[in-house]
C-alpha cells in the first residue's frame, strides 16, 4: 500500500524544513513557500507538467545548496534521491534529482540545459524570487549573512565593465550587475517573462535613487 500524495507533500515539507537548518534567512522557508506557489502559478498558465511533480520539486529545490555545503561533487544530491525512494517516490526520483541540480543560476556543476519543462518553470519560480523588492531584500540579507559590504564605488567601475562573473569581496550592490539584473533576460517561460517585467523595473528604481543618495552624500560621481 503506497503513500497518497498530499502523504508525500507533508513528508516533503518536514524532510525539507528539517534540511534547511543553517541556511541564511533568504533561503528560508518562506522563499520555497513563494517559489512553489510561483511554480504553481507558472504551471496553470503554462500547463506543461503535473502539479505535484511541480510542487515536489520546488519544495525540495534548495535543499542541497552548494553555498551552505562543504561537499560540493555531484554526490551531495543523493540525500534527496534517498528522500524521495523511501517516501514512495522512486519513480519520479530521477527526473526530480535532475532538475534540481541544474536549476541554480551559481552551481558549477551544471551538467547542459536539461530539455524539461518542470526545470523551466520551478527554474523561472526561483529567479522571480531573486528580483523585484524581496530580491533586493534576500540580496542584502545574504550579502550581511557573508559580511559583504553593501557598496564601494571603487568596485563600480569594474560593475560597469565586467557586469557579470562573481568576484570575491564583491559588493551587494556588485550582485546586481553580476546576476539581478540579468535574470529578466533569462526566463524560460512567457509567464515568467512577464512576471518579471515590474520587478526588474524596480531594481532599476532602486538603484537609481541608491546613486542618487549616494552621490548627495558623498560627492562623488
Ligand atoms: P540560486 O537561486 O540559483 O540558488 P543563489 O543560491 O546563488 O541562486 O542565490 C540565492 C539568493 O541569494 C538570491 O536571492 C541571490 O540574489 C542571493 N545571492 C547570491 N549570491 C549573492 C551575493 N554575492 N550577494 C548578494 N546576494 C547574493
Ligand atoms: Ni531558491
């Protein structure tokens, strides 16, 4: 006698707030409550795969993170695959296993794009969460979780030319050239797409009057 899957929903509620112990307050709990319910409203939209498949796998999409792990070789990966044997799950272990190693924007490990439609959508969940207001929030909650500093504007310049690629002792700031404000351009879905329009309006925003305050301040152009 197998599990039902609102069974299977709770086990992966409990098994994923059990793993995310430790993580900084950006990648709480709340953030996989928004990118499920993203995913959720991407998936009626678009209607490219079952709903719990969906929700299964944003629910477990951060549970091994390559930034809270020392491990860090591909293996890691096996704790959700073993989660999801054990919870009557087997079937759709490696396919969900899969997905999630080839979501994240900053994982060295990505094997090529992965042609399948439950990447794209819980993937396009995630990033909607990256920018907008809460993104701006989780950058600089992240960047105070590693002692980043919020902004130097000897590293502006190098904003300006390099715009992308993460240096270290970056600025938070920095991050928003390196990865915020390009994740617009990298939605996979329609929906998405559109969704992200305001929010990367505000990004635009908000650096525009972070300049503006700093440089009254400062002097500096
Ligand atoms: P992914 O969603 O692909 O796993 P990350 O784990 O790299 O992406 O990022 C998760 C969150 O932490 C995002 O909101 C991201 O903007 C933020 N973040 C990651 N690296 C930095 C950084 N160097 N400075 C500020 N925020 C960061
Ligand atoms: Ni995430």
């Amino acid at each position: 006698m197998g599990m039902k899957e609102d069974e299977k929903i709770l086990a992966t509620e409990a098994f994923v707030k059990d793993n995310m112990k430790g993580y900084d307050s950006g990648h709480d709990w709340w953030h996989i409550v928004r990118v499920r319910n993203l995913a959720a409203i991407i998936n009626e939209k678009e209607g490219l795969a079952d709903p719990f498949l969906v929700d299964i796998t944003a629910l477990l999409h951060d549970t091994v993170d390559s930034k809270f792990r020392t491990r860090n070789d591909g293996k890691e990966y096996g704790i959700i695959a073993e989660f999801l044997n054990n919870a009557d799950m087997s079937p759709i272990s490696e396919r969900v296993v899969n997905v999630i190693k080839n979501i994240s924007f900053s994982n060295k490990n990505q094997t090529e794009q992965v042609p399948d439609p439950l990447l794209w959508m819980v993937q396009d969940a995630d990033r909607l969460d990256a920018i907008g207001a809460i993104g701006i929030a989780r950058a600089f909650n992240y960047g105070g979780f590693r002692n980043n500093i919020i902004f130097s504007p000897d590293l502006a310049n190098a904003d300006e030319k390099l715009n992308t690629g993460y240096h270290e002792n970056s600025s938070t700031i920095s991050h928003f050239y390196e990865k915020l404000l390009l994740l617009r351009y990298r939605m996979n879905t329609l929906t998405a797409k559109k969704l992200a329009v305001e929010r990367h309006k505000f990004l635009d925003i908000y650096l525009k009057q972070f300049y503006k305050e700093w440089e009254f301040a400062t002097g500096l152009k």
